[in-house]
C-alpha cells in the first residue's frame, strides 16, 4: 500500500507527528498532489485542512508542514509566544531584492531594529500620513477620469491600471513627486525576480542575475539621488516621507534609508491592488452596498472627514475579510528548540504555514460567511476585530510583526474608494467569475484578467 511506503521509509521524521491529524500523505509526493494538481489555490487547500482540525500536519515529498486553522493557536504563534518561533521565507528569496534594511527578512534583535528604526514606524508617520489626503483624491480622479476617457468603447484590465495607480500614490507619498518609466521598469525587473524567487522550489542563488543587480542598483540610486539633494537643497514644506525624513534624523544609513522608501512599493504595490480590485470587484456585484458607499462618500473631500466615514471602513474591512489579498504566509520553530504546541511536541525547524482564508470566513465566526455585507461591521466588530489583528480577522498578520504599512495602506485604500465612489461609477469585473484569473504574485493573491469601465457620474 502506498501509505504504508510513505510511512516506512519517512519513519523517523513521521514520529512527532503520530498523533496530529491531517490528510493522508501517499508516497512519494505526501500531500504535494493537493498543490500540484488540484484546481484550489494553496491558501484553499491550507484553508480545507481545518476539516481535520485547527492544527494538522501535511508533507511535502517527505518534509511535514503544520497548518494553522486555529485562532488561539495562530495568536500564539504570532503574539504571545511568538519567541519560540521565526520567520524563514522570505528573507533568502527577499534580501537581494529589498536588501537587509527591512523588518521582513529579520529575526531577534536585527528585526526589532529595523523594525524602530524604517520611516513608517517613527512618530511623526501619522502626521505625514494625513498631510497625503489632498494628493492621494487628486492622484485618484486623475487616474479615473483617464479610465473614463478609455473605456468609453472597451473594457480594460483593471489590475494593471491600480497598480499603476498605486505605484504614483507612493511615489507622491515617499518622494514628493511621480516616479519615471524607468523607475517602473527597474520596480517591475525587480518585482518579477522576487516574485519568480518566492514560488521557486529548491536551492537559491545568494544574488540576483546581472541585469536583477543592475535593476536594483539603479533603484536604490534614485533614491540616494534624492536623498543627497534634499540633504543640499532642503525642502522645507515638503510633506513627503523622504523630505519629512531627512529634516528629523535618521539612524540608517542614506544606503538603508533608500531601501526602506523603495521597499514602500514592494510591500504595497501588488497587496494593494489586489485589495481594491476585490473591494470594486465586491461592491459591483452587491449592488446595494454600492450604492449604500456612493451615498456616504457623497460630499466628502476633507481627509478628517474620509478617515471617519463608518460606511468608508465597514467596506474596506468587508473587502479585506471576503479576500485577503495576503491569505498564507510562514514561521518555523527555532532551530534545534522542540516546542509544545496545541498538546503536540513540534520538532525544531518544524515550518508552519498561517492562513486568514478559514477564519475569515468560518460560520462559526460569521453570519453568512460567503456575503459581502459592511454592514456586519458593528462597533463592537470593529474595536474586537481591528485591522491590526483579532481572533478571525487578521488580513494584514497579527503581533509585533503586523504590516508594517498597515496604517499606510488603509488610509490610502479609504482615500482612492471615497474619490471613487463619490464621483465614478465603476464597474469591475461584471459577469466574469472572480478567480478565473488569479494567481500569487509576490506571496500576494493577483485578481489578474477582471476588466472594468469607469464612468464618471453627471
Ligand atoms: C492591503 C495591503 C497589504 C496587505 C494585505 C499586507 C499584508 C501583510 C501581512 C499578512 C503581513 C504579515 C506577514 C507575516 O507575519 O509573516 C505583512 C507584513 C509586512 N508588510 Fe504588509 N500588507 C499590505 C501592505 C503593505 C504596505 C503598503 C507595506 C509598505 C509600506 C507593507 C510592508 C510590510 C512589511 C515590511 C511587513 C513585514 C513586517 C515585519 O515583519 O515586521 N505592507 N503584510
């Protein structure tokens, strides 16, 4: 019997794992086929172990992965004993790319350093973040009433066109001003070979092939560029992070500060689009809750004003509750530490994969999981389960290594959809099932091939 093989010849390695539950592994492949050959997406097949129960083991060949369906468990992991497990991936697949400034490829004390010490988490991030309400509906309708313009006759692919849109959201916001197409190009080069890094099995190399390391030179010297002219020509009304950077102080190094304002993009720039995309995507085709934003975001230009919207928030969390645009990501047990996790005696180096897509959408936790309603998000919703992490709600992680662009990200997802919405009626996605088109990009969720058109209201 073929269990029976996988069983003796992964004997040692199977033993700690006697007593979890999960699917059957069948040699040579384990579980392996369920990613391989399956019509589900990794984060649904990680999401469907839940049936076994909220902790489960499943092999890869002969390498066994837990699966955390569990939110006690995954607060564990992530928060409260957060110190008997690390973050492998994607620091080996990530550091050639983002270089090792950010918090996303540390551990211990090079984590919390970085952590303190990158723009977003200094103190005077919340005031610049407000001061960007006025350039992100400018940047917005813009973009709309270019959309508009193009899709008089034809639908378009909406992803691209928010990324794009994105892209010079950020560049306003980090540097004062639009980036260039090469920028885009070296970003893109870049964004490709990470992205093709992450989903790589096997061995990688150290470095990226000489035209990633030309890219990413190029990169990193436009911002150096900037920084060094800001030092020598201070602007001293700039709002933008950069600017607001330079004029308090920083610890890193121009090299590092570079990196960490590039790294705006790699962190945001494929989760973001993905996230509006599926807000617009929701919201054409729950008519209703449409119409329910369009008539609260009516009028609305001040960003105090935006940033208190409830209807504004309830959308956005529904969104990101319906489809987390980051549905699965990793931590392993120290190495050479077994810990006890869940009753069991994990091994150390034991991978562990955490997904959102079941809890997000459990009935035990939600009342008609598989509905877009904003309205769910009561009060005592919203202050239970907030952005930055609760129990079942967890779109952007949990713990001391929540997104570090969370606030960020928020704010600017609120800030495009009240411009839209007040202004445009866009319909993204109509007649045209949602995922036919998806697939991971940058460990993120791509609603790729949904077309739209953009009207702007009389
Ligand atoms: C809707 C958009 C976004 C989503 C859904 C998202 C999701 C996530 C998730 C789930 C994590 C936790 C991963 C883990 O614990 O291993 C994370 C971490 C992170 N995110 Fe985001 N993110 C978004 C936007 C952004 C933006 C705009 C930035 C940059 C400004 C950013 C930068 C980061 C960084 C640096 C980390 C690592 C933090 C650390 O390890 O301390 N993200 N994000």
């Amino acid at each position: 019997m073929l269990n029976w093989l996988f069983e003796t010849i992964h004997a040692d390695t199977l033993r700690p794992f006697g007593g979890m539950r999960g699917p059957t592994p069948w040699y040579p492949l384990g579980n392996a086929g369920a990613f391989l050959f399956k019509t589900q997406r990794p984060w649904e097949v990680i999401a469907s172990f839940a049936k076994y129960g909220g902790m489960t083991v499943f092999w890869t060949f002969g390498e066994p992965t837990v699966a955390l369906n569990d939110p006690a468990l995954i607060e564990q992991v992530m928060r409260s004993r957060r110190e008997h497990f690390y973050k492998d991936g994607p620091a080996p697949e990530l550091i050639p790319v983002l270089t090792r400034s950010t918090p996303n490829v540390n551990n211990g004390d090079e984590w919390l350093a970085s952590r303190r010490a990158t723009p977003l988490s200094r103190e005077f991030a919340s005031a610049w973040l407000r001061a960007q309400a006025p350039s992100v509906r400018a940047l917005t309708i813009e973009w709309a009433d270019r959309l508009a313009a193009k899709t008089r006759d034809a639908r378009v692919d909406i992803l691209p066109a928010a990324q794009r849109l994105l892209f010079d959201c950020f560049a306003v916001g980090v540097v004062g001003a639009k980036l260039s197409p090469n920028d885009y190009d070296n970003f893109t080069v870049l964004a490709n070979y990470g992205s093709a890094r992450m989903l790589q099995m096997g061995t990688l190399a150290a470095e990226l092939p000489p035209d990633g390391v030309e890219a990413r030179e190029r990169w990193l010297a436009m911002f150096m560029r900037r920084i060094a002219e800001e030092r020598a020509r201070p602007r001293p009304e700039a709002r933008d992070l950069l600017a607001v950077t330079v004029r308090e102080g920083t610890k890193l190094s121009d090299r590092d500060l570079a990196a960490e304002l590039g790294n705006t993009w790699f962190g945001g720039d494929f989760s973001g689009p993905s996230t509006l995309v599926s807000a617009l995507y929701l919201l054409t085709h729950n008519g209703a809750s449409g119409q329910r934003l369009a008539d609260a975001v009516a009028g609305l230009t001040e960003g105090a004003d935006i940033d208190a919207c409830e209807v504004l928030d309830q959308t956005l969390r529904e969104a990101m509750r319906c489809l987390p645009a980051v549905a699965v990501w990793g931590r392993r047990v120290l190495p050479a530490k077994p810990v006890t996790l869940g009753g069991s005696v994990l091994p150390g180096n034991t991978k562990i994969y955490i997904t959102n897509w079941h809890l997000q959408r459990a009935s035990s936790f939600w009342a008609a999981p598989e509905s877009f309603r904003p309205d769910r998000w009561t009060k005592d919703l919203r202050a239970d389960q907030p952005y930055s992490g609760g129990s079942h709600f967890f779109p952007m992680g949990l713990g001391p290594r929540v997104c570090l662009g969370a606030h960020y990200i928020v704010f600017l997802l609120k800030h495009v959809l009240a411009a839209l919405a007040g202004a445009y009626d866009v319909e993204c996605g109509a007649g045209q099932p949602y995922d036919a088109g998806q697939s991971f990009y940058f460990a993120t969720r791509m609603p790729y091939g949904l077309k739209a058109r953009v009207r702007r209201r009389a």
